[in-house]
C-alpha cells in the first residue's frame, strides 16, 4: 500500500475569502504601500547554540537553513525552519533569497561568550514584566507529538 503525502494550501482547506475580524483599531483595508509585505521569522536569543540547535533540528524536525557569524557584534545568527517537502537551494546565495522571503524561519541569535557566562540568561516572558509568550508548532498528532517530547525531555 503506498500513500501519497499532499501538503494543503490554505485556500484548499479554507476556500472562503477573508479579509480580517473586526477589533478597534483593525484596520480594514490592506494599505497599498504593504503589498508584498511577508512577515518572515521570529528573533529568539539563545545562550547555548550547542544545546539550541539540536533542540529546534531533532525535536520539531527544523533545518538550518543559514548561519551567519558577524564578528564585530560578536554575535552569531542561525535561520532555521520546517522545509518537508520544499526544494531548498543548494547554492548559498540562492538559499539566503529563499530564507529571506519564505515565512515561517526562526532566527536564533547568540551573543558569543555567553555559554560560559554562569549568569547569562534572557527574560522568559513569564516573569514581571510579562512579554513575549511562546512559538508555536502545529502537529498532526498531538498525543504522538507529545510522547515524542517526553522521549526528548522537553
């Protein structure tokens, strides 16, 4: 027996066209000047790369699609994202126009020496002041998910 994997778009799963709820301050009409706007990636800092990156590439699957040292920032950017099923360029230029305008990336950002600084961390958003919250992954199998989590004690 052999299946077929089909990854749906949003228009196959919801065909309705929507535009937006009704909140104050919504605004209803997408601006012109915004076309072509894509919201890329989220911006999370790690202290640790070497336990971050095996973290987001073995438990939710992500890839490293992009890693850029900046040694006058002393700081190092990894890009990584859920590509099942995508053509992702081999060629390093082609792959940072890919990672740039696809949705979805989480960028990690570490500031070098803090893996060895016992006093570095980063505001959780859980502790006054409250923030950021969470990112979040959609599964297709919660409960699988969830014993694969506690397999990888997350």
């Amino acid at each position: 027996m052999h299946s077929i994997a089909h990854r749906f778009t949003s228009s196959e799963i919801y065909p309705m066209t929507f535009n937006t709820e009704n909140e104050p301050g919504v605004h209803a009409d997408i601006p012109q000047q915004t076309q072509g706007f894509t919201f890329n990636h989220t911006m999370v800092r790690i202290v640790d790369p070497e336990a971050s990156l095996p973290f987001y590439t073995k438990v939710f699957g992500m890839r490293l699609l992009r890693k850029v040292d900046n040694p006058g920032g002393e700081f190092t950017l990894y890009f990584l994202a859920t590509t099942e099923g995508e053509d992702v360029p081999e060629d390093t230029d082609e792959r940072a126009r890919y990672t740039n305008t696809r949705e979805g990336v989480l960028e990690l950002t570490h500031n070098w020496g803090t893996e060895n600084d016992p006093n570095a961390s980063y505001h959780n958003g859980n502790d006054k002041p409250q923030g950021y919250g969470h990112i979040c992954f959609t599964v297709p199998d919660l409960q699988a998910a969830c014993a694969w989590m506690d397999e990888n004690s997350v």
